[in-house]
C-alpha cells in the first residue's frame, strides 16, 4: 500500500514548480490560502488531498470555504464521492456552485440516485437551483430512465423561469429523447427555435439522441431539416447520421455521405471513420468496409473491432480470426468489445475450440460474452455443457442468457431443456411475448399442439402480443417497411409475390409449415407462411429495382424463419441474383441457391 508524507507532497511540488513558476511558492510549508489552494491543484489521490486537508484544519485556515471549495473539487473531479460527500455535508452553508460540484460528480460517475437526492435537499434546504443545476439533473433523470420525474423536473423549470435557457432547454430535450418521448423533445425543438437558441449543439444533441435511442428515421428527418434550415453539420453530426444509416442499412444516403467526407473533410476523422465502416458492415457491403479500413491513415481498436464484427455478422468467421490475429501482430490490444465480436464469429460459424479459447483470454468478462458462449455451445449441439457452463457461471444469469439457451434448444428441439430455460425465463421476465413464442415454437417442432394452445392461451390472458415483424427496403433515397398486407403497393407486391412463387416452386422450392397449427388446412399453412413480411420486401424490390446487377437487401426486425431462409435460396438460384437479408442477429447473402449462413445461424 502506498504511504504519502508531507516530505513526499512538497517533493512532487519541487517536481511541478520547475515548469509552473507559480507553484514555485510551495516549496516550504504553506501557510497562506493562495499557496494552500495551488497545492491542492496539484493531487487527484485521496491520502496527499487528506493530508492537506488535516493541514488545512491546523493551519487556522478551516474557516475559509474557499479552501475546502478546491479541496471538494478535487475530490469530485478524482471519484472520491464518499470522502466529498463528507466535506461537503460539514461545510457552513455552500453556495449553489458547490452543490453544482457534487450534481456533476455525481452524474459523471453514473450515480442518478444520488444525484436525485441532493437535488431534492437542495430544494427542501431552500437553495435555488441555477441554470448549472438542472442539466445535471435532467441527465440523471434519463438515466433512471424515469419519464414522470423529468416531467415534475420540466414543471419546476416553467416555475422558475428557466424553461427558456438554451442550455437547459437543449438537456431537457436529449431526456426527452432518451426517454423514448420523440414528440415532447422535437416539441422543446421547436420552442429552442422560437427563442433563437438552436444552435449547432442544440441539432447536434437532439440526432445524436435520436440515433442512440432507436429512433434513426427521425435523425435522418432532423438532419434533412437542418440542411433544408442551411445549418453546416460537422464532424459530430456526420457521426450521428452515419450511424442512422447503419440501423436502418440505407446504404445508398450513407454513400452519399462517405462521398461529401472524402469532399469537404480536409484532415482525416477516425470517428467519422469508424462510422462509415460500422455503416458499410451492417449493410451487408464488407468489399466497401475492406477497402475503407486499408484507406484509413488513423485506425483505433473500435475501427479493428468494428472491421472483425463485420466478418462475424456476415458470414466470414474465417476471416474475422485472420483480422484478429493481425490485429494483435501490429501491437493493438484487443479490448472488451473486441473479444464480443470474435465470440459472435465463433458463434455464427460452431466454432466451438476456437470459441472457448478466446474466452480463457478475457480478464473480467461481461455477461454479453457469457451469453455468447451459451449460444456458441447450445447451437453446435453441446446442449448439456450450454447448461453447465451457466451454472459454473461466477454471475447470476440474467434474461439474455437463458434466452440464449432457450433459442439453442428451439433449434434443436430439446423441449427437457427448453422447458427449464423457459422457466427461468418466465420468473426473470414474465412479460416478455418473446420468450412465450420460442417455447411454443419448440412444442410445435416436435408436434405438442396441446401444450402450443397452452402457451398461446397464456398470452391471451396475460394480453402478450407477439413482436411485429417488419422488413424494410432502401429505394431511391426512400425506406419502405412491409408488414403483412399493409403497403399502398398491396395488389401489384402480392401479384408479383405470386409469380416469384411459382417461379421458385418450379426450381425446387416447397413450403415449410411445420410450425403453423395443425388443425389448419394445408392451403391455409402455406398462405401463412408465404405473406411474411421479408417475401413482400422482395417482391417490391423487384418491381421497384432497374438493375438486375445490383444485390437486393432487406432489413428484417426478427430473426428469419427456416420457410424463407429457403425460399430466398430457391430465388437467388431461380433469378441468378444476388440476395442480401439482414435479419436480427446476422447477414444472409443469398448467391447460386447457398447462404453464407451455410444453413447455420
């Protein structure tokens, strides 16, 4: 354990004074306020900021706050909340800066509680917030991720006539935001405008919201408006936009934007960067994503993480493990991230050895790299070692480690152990639909219709409602979403459908219904299984397309069901076209009537 003595504090100022004339004083003892502060300034460690505290006590200094008003502000700015909580709480009436002191430390080291709680004792010792205040406590309210407080909070600035302040109102619109309340923060939007305080930080803050609290059409809209507005966006807007495109995989509006960087950027950006790559790998383009990252003069561990998540997610297991050896050939420390994605390569492709020694490398593990490995094992077949593995578990598995489990057992229609997973899942999260259906999906597979009904009629009574599923398309610049039977397009998709059907059918294709009821007619099952929502994407691609060179891509919100999985390989093999699906967890390029998935995902 390491001692501080005075000797050694007046050592370190010795050290400091050589480039800093004015610590030059500190040399000998302090015995003055002004030498006292310059001190404390000069340590972030809690022993040396305690010693000088004690000498402060001594020095018959202690009645000047201002002293103790550097000595909380290092101990704040250090992450020694405790020790500063202490401080502050025996100080002699602080003024609203020092509480503002405490807020930010507080909210920097992620602790809302806490700053809650000294926003309400300020208010019931009757001290007045300021404007520093509240951008603290707007942040905190959005991390407990609490809507009706940040409502109260939003009453109390209308009441003190802060509501106004554009530094204020832009916080208060990011916690809208964050909040999944897209229509209050583009209504404090509008009012920032009215009052002349939407600035850059203002556009800048509200699309970054948007993009990071899945709401990337409405960054875009925003980022649209504030061109339309001629707002001159900068390297943070681009990143935001950038990495709307990316969730949603509007690759043609992401060109566009890779092409004005290359443009108007006159040095290098590697956050805008990595943004592009992250853009190009989740729309399925790794050729582009490749090219880039060989391009870039600056590369960080997430440009590598990103690159090797991209392989992982599209199919090239094999040359994800290439980039991570490489990666650490040139002297880049893989970090947690990157482990993730080298995981989720393993994942996709069974590599179950490989997978288990990446694993032994991670220090401190976190419980998405449990997850993953349970999903490596319980989908390579090692069933009874998934399960082991989680009660080995140094953790208490949550929700996303038995689901892991439970979609392993799903595919390999091991109901014994479904059954358990889903119990732990159904005590852990009762009311997530999702985990209803896996289940049910498992008895269907192996022909329980009586305990399908069971499930199904649990939902009903616990009114749980399957997720929609959706697919979306990029054309000209425009996304469309399909839902069954809910597009202006309707008649000519459902034509066009029909055709590509029958095309396919003639190449080898039959439907697969073994999961719909089977008190339903044949006719029935295959309607149902032939209107999803990713056939629809498709028939609309075709009709929309004029190139037939060009890839046709299809973002799906679900993870694609085994019927589609082989139509679409019946239909690249049919059109000799090439289909690239981006379904919940991973790519699925369709060429000549393979995935890339090799049938594995």
């Amino acid at each position: 354990m390491v001692t501080f003595s005075l000797a050694r504090v007046r050592a370190r100022a010795i050290k400091l004074s050589r480039s800093n004339p004015s610590v030059q004083l500190l040399c000998s003892p302090p015995t003055t306020k002004a030498g006292f502060a310059a001190l404390l300034r000069c340590f972030s460690h809690p022993a040396p900021l305690s010693q000088l505290h004690a000498l402060i006590l001594t020095s018959g200094l202690s009645h000047k706050n201002g002293l103790f008003t550097y000595l909380l502000i290092s101990l704040s700015s250090s992450g020694h909340l405790a020790y500063a909580r202490d401080l502050f709480d025996g100080m002699h009436k602080p003024r609203a800066f020092l509480w503002n002191t405490l807020l930010r430390a507080y909210v920097k080291n992620q602790r809302p509680d806490d700053t809650i709680s000294l926003y309400h004792r300020m208010r019931c010792l009757g001290i007045r917030p300021d404007n520093f205040t509240f951008p603290f406590v707007l942040r905190a309210c959005a991390d407990l991720i609490d809507v009706y407080l940040g409502m109260a909070v939003h009453a109390v600035l209308v009441r003190v006539g802060l509501v106004f302040d554009a530094i204020v109102e832009t916080e208060l619109m990011v916690m809208y935001a964050k909040l999944g309340e897209s229509d209050l923060a583009e209504h404090v939007f509008e009012e920032l405008g009215r009052t002349d305080g939407r600035d850059l930080i203002a556009w800048n803050s509200l699309i970054s919201a948007f993009s990071q609290n899945g709401h990337a059409d409405k960054a875009l809209k925003l980022f649209k408006q504030m061109e339309l507005e001629g707002v001159e966006p900068d390297s943070i807007t681009l990143v935001s936009v950038i990495s709307s495109c990316a969730y949603l995989g509007c690759l043609e509006l992401g060109r566009k934007l890779h092409r004005r960087v290359r443009e108007e950027m006159q040095k290098p950006n590697v956050f805008v960067d990595n943004a592009l790559l992250d853009m190009y790998t989740k729309c399925g383009c790794m050729d582009e994503a490749s090219k880039l990252f060989d391009e870039m003069r600056q590369r960080n561990v997430v440009s590598w993480s990103t690159m090797i998540g991209g392989y992982a997610i599209n199919g090239d297991s094999r040359g994800a493990l290439a980039l991570f050896s490489c990666m650490e050939d040139v002297g880049v420390r893989p970090n947690e991230v990157t482990f993730l994605a080298i995981l989720t390569a393993c994942s996709h492709a069974g590599l179950v050895s490989e997978g288990k020694h990446y694993f032994r490398r991670i220090t401190n593990p976190r419980i998405e790299h449990y997850a993953t490995m349970v999903a490596l094992l319980g989908r390579s077949g090692h069933l009874k070692e998934a399960y082991s593995f989680i009660k080995s578990m140094p953790i208490e598995p949550d929700a996303g480690i038995w689901g892991a489990l439970l979609g392993a057992c799903t595919t390999n229609r091991n109901t014994e152990l479904g059954q358990l997973a889903a119990d732990q899942l159904l005590r852990i999260a009762p009311d997530v639909p999702s985990y209803h259906v896996l289940l049910s999906n498992i008895y269907a597979a192996c022909g329980r219709w009586d305990d399908v009904e069971k499930i199904r009629e649990k939902m009903k009574g616990k009114a749980l409602k399957k997720v929609a599923a959706y697919s979306s398309v990029e054309m000209e610049g425009e996304v469309h979403v399909f839902y069954e039977g809910s597009h202006s397009w309707s008649k000519d998709i459902y034509g066009k459908l029909d055709e590509l059907t029958a095309l396919v059918r003639g190449v080898g294709y039959a439907p697969m219904t073994g999961v719909v009821l089977h008190d339903v007619e044949v006719e029935e099952k295959e309607a149902a299984v032939g209107t999803h929502s990713e056939k629809l994407a498709i028939a609309f691609s075709l009709i929309k397309s004029k190139s037939c060179e060009t890839p046709l891509r299809i973002m799906k919100n679900l993870r694609i069901c085994s019927d589609c999985h082989a139509f679409f390989k019946y239909t690249s093999k049919a059109l000799n076209r090439e289909i690239i699906i981006r379904d919940k967890s991973r790519f699925h390029h369709f060429r000549d009537g393979q995935c890339s998935c090799n049938d594995f995902w």
